[in-house]
C-alpha cells in the first residue's frame, strides 16, 4: 500500500473495534492510528509496542496530547512482536 493506503485501510477498520477491547498497536510509528483509536469514544485498553525509542516517544507525545479526551488505558513498550507477554497473544 502507498501513500495514504494504508492510513484509509488502517481506518477502515475502526468502527468495528468493540467497547473495552484490547488493542494492539504494533510498530505504531509516529503514533498516528493511536490517535485515530483514541478518538473512537471506545474505552479501550491499549498496548503500543514500537521497535524505535524514537517512534515511541513520539506515540506518548501524541497520546500525551489527548490524555484527558478520552477514556482508554495506554501502556507503552519498548520492543518488537517477541515482547509480548503470552497472555497478550490470545
């Protein structure tokens, strides 16, 4: 996918993520689709889980700027798919 592609398809998806779901966010980059998740009303629990300190940092900065707009839980992670606790894989 190119260009916005891949941010429409990512969206797509949204409205179909049920009230108090887990969520995923791997390699979430620049922290972008988390935005997106966050501005779905859903409380939502939230793993974002980025490979590069970088792109974490700028995920919790986003994040940071919605905090009080929401009502999901944000945890944030250092790492790849290999970090993931096993009960976060079911």
């Amino acid at each position: 996918m190119y260009g916005h592609g891949l941010q429409r398809a990512q969206q797509s998806l949204l409205p179909y993520i049920p009230d108090k779901a887990r969520v995923l966010v791997l390699g979430g980059g620049s922290g972008w689709i988390l935005q997106q998740r966050l501005q779905t009303g859903k409380a939502l629990t939230i793993v974002c889980l980025d490979a590069s300190p970088a792109m974490l940092r700028r995920a919790r900065q986003a994040y940071e700027q919605l905090a009080e707009k929401h009502c999901c839980s944000v945890s944030f992670r250092l790492g790849n798919e290999q970090a993931l606790q096993w009960q976060e894989t079911v």
